[in-house]
C-alpha cells in the first residue's frame, strides 16, 4: 500500500509511532538541565511565587520536546525500517505529535503555575509549539532533501 492511499487515521497512527523512537531519556535530561537552570536564573531575580515556575516549565517542556523530536529524525538505529521510511518521507507530519504535545502540556502548565488564564495560556504556548513545529519539520525536510541528493 502506497502512502497516498493510506487514511487520515492510518498516518495520524504512523505520526505518533514516528514520535516514539527519539531519544527520550537524554530528552528528559536536557529538559531537567535546562528547566533547573531556568528556575535558577528565576530565583535570583527575587520573585517568589508560584508564578515563577511557569517559565522554567516551559523552557524544560520545549527542549525535551525538541531533542526527542529532531533526536528521532536524525537516529540511523531505528528497528522498524518501514516506520523510519515514512517518517523521512514526511517529516512535517512526523513532527505534528510533539509540537501538539508541547502545545497541551505547556497550556496546562502556564495555566496551573503561571498567571495566565485559559486562552492567555494557550495563546503563551503556541509560539513555542509553532517553533518546535519549524524546526522539527525544516530538520527532517533538510534530511529528506539530503538523502535524495
């Protein structure tokens, strides 16, 4: 089967599989390194509240998104060849899962620890998730475009 006659369903299903196979132990390492430091930074300016932690949430969520994301793309070790295929042959829709995930988890972060309301959350959590989106996609495009060259 082709992927063009594949369903909507079928290649959300693939997207989502393509996702799991990133580095995601060295994800979480990078996000605790760089939200710690981040919650650092925040307590030496003097701000003491629960407000403080909503930055710091957001930093650790992106960079653990982006390096289990673009760690994926560029991994050469993948068990499932046919997986690794059709992520490389569409690199924006293998990327849509973790920017949607960085849009949620971040929105519910920005909601419970920062001061935003609902949609002041969500509007805060789409820039990072559009830019996780752009470099996910332009990473694999560049992958895409090489291995064809």
């Amino acid at each position: 089967m082709a992927h063009d006659e594949m369903t909507r369903r079928e290649n959300r299903q693939l997207a989502v599989a393509a996702a799991t196979v990133g580095p995601w132990r060295t994800a979480a390492g990078v996000g605790a390194v760089v939200g710690a430091t981040a919650l650092g930074i925040e307590a030496i300016s003097g701000s003491w509240s629960l407000g403080m932690l909503a930055g710091p949430a957001g930093w650790a969520l992106f960079f653990f998104f982006l390096v289990g994301t673009v760690g994926g793309q560029l991994r050469r070790d993948t068990a499932d060849r046919r997986l690794s295929r059709w992520a490389n042959d569409h690199p924006w829709r293998s990327a849509l899962p973790a920017a949607g995930g960085l849009l949620v988890l971040d929105t519910v972060a920005q909601l419970f620890l920062g001061d935003a309301g609902l949609f002041g959350a969500f509007f805060l959590s789409l820039l990072p998730a559009g830019l996780l989106l752009a470099i996910a996609g332009v990473v694999g495009s560049v992958k895409q475009a090489r291995r064809k060259g």
